[in-house]
C-alpha cells in the first residue's frame, strides 16, 4: 500500500498546501481519500491522469475535506471521451449538501454511484478492506482504517476530538495519519487534536509510524513536529508533506 499527500492543510489552503487530501494506492487500486479544496491539482501531479481514479472516499462535509468534489465532477462529466462514472463513500450529510451545491437539472448519480457509508460498516475496494469508526467532530465524520490484503494498515483519523477512540480504532497501524491542528501553545475549540495529543494517540496505539497532517495553517509546522516527537517515545513522526509518498 503507498500513501501520497495530496494536500494536508486544516481549514483551508496555506501557501505551501492544499487542503487535507490523500492518494491511496495497492496493486490496481487508486483511492481518493479526501477531497479538500485544491487537492484535484495534487492528484494529478501524482498520477497523471484523474480516470485512474477507481473510488472516492470523504469523511467528513466540511470544504477542506470534500470540495474538490465538485471539481472532479465536472472533468467526470464533461470527459472529451463521454461522461465518466466513479464510486464515492460518504456520510449522508456529506452526499445531500455536496449535490446540494450543483444548478438544479443535474444528477450527481450520473457522474457519482453514491454509497452512504456510516460507524462500523466495512467495504472492500479492490484488495483493500476499509472500516469506519465515528470521530468527535461537530459534523458527522468518519475515520478510516485501511488495511490491504499483505496485512498492512493505514489508519486515517480525520477530524476529531479526544471524544473518539482513536486509539483501538488505530490500534497496530503500520502507519497512523492524524489530525494535528493546534499547538500546545495555540489551541481552538475543543473539535481537533494539538501535534502533541497525536503522538501520545499513536504511542497507545502502537502504531509504527505517525504522520501529522491538517495543521493549522498560520502555525510553525516545526513547532508541530517538536511537541509531536517529544511525546512520540521510539515512533518515527514525520510532517505529511505535498507530493511526498509513503510505503506503509
């Protein structure tokens, strides 16, 4: 399994990224995990061609996570070689208010085979077997653990709080993808984790190695980087940077 950073901005696009947004690739399979705004551009970068795309999967409504939806379904659509359809995962809420966006006369179906997904389901997607678990957001998000038919895992925590269990929902992860908005110093709302609160996740977890993405984008991801690999005991922290891939 091979993971590339398309984008991994929190909240919206900085100077040096996109929004949150990540290439997952195993054998045949290419799965669009995220779709923040300004992602499309880095999923070309890294594949070429946007039709190698098999299955979208979204965790979660808010923009920086969902939409380049709209601008995928427009080179889906309007093709040179006739419209193209493609499998899309997501919460409901996700699906209802993306679709919402288009002038009325369009149907998302034609270009989206929508495939609501929730907490607990399973699906497989070429020799991928993914799995969700609700995370602690104001909106309806879903984390995603990923785990390919070598018996690697990829878990990917999108959006939360401490209010998740995170930690047995990534327990064993080859490599975990988290959520590392504030600074233990710079702190919001109680709806994302601090770099720090990552890597204490990920040492409960087990995990081999730890990625931050979504950080905020005013703050030193240096900074970032320091207060994670302070807490991070023996695990490998590493920022998720743009264009960079990762074997898990």
């Amino acid at each position: 399994m091979r993971l590339t950073i398309l984008g991994s901005s929190g909240g919206y696009a900085g100077p040096q990224s996109s929004c949150s947004g990540y290439l997952v690739e195993h054998a045949a399979t290419r799965l669009w995990l995220d779709a923040g705004n300004g992602t499309f551009g880095g999923l070309q970068r890294a594949i070429g061609d946007f039709r190698q795309v098999d299955t979208i999967v979204l965790s979660h409504v808010h923009a920086d996570h969902c939409s380049d939806l709209l601008t995928y379904y427009v080179a889906l659509r309007y093709d040179d070689n006739g419209p193209l359809r493609r499998r899309l995962y997501c919460p409901q809420e996700t699906w209802d208010r993306v679709a919402g966006f288009l002038q009325a006369g369009e149907d998302f179906r034609q270009t989206f085979d929508f495939q609501p997904i929730d907490a607990g389901d399973t699906v497989e997607v070429g020799g991928l077997r993914l799995s969700f678990l609700r995370m602690d957001h104001p909106v309806h998000t879903l984390g995603v653990r990923l785990e390919d038919d070598e018996q690697k895992v990829l878990t990917y925590s999108a959006d939360t709080y401490l209010g998740a269990d995170l930690t047995s929902f990534a327990r064993g992860s080859d490599l975990l993808l988290c959520e590392a908005t504030y600074q233990e110093e710079a702190q919001g709302g109680p709806v994302h984790l601090t770099a720090r609160q990552a890597a204490e996740t990920a040492v409960r977890a087990g995990a081999g190695r730890l990625l931050l993405t979504h950080l905020w984008p005013t703050l030193d991801p240096e900074r970032s980087l320091e207060e994670a690999r302070a807490a991070a005991g023996e695990i490998e922290v590493r920022l998720a940077l743009p264009g960079e891939a990762h074997e898990v």
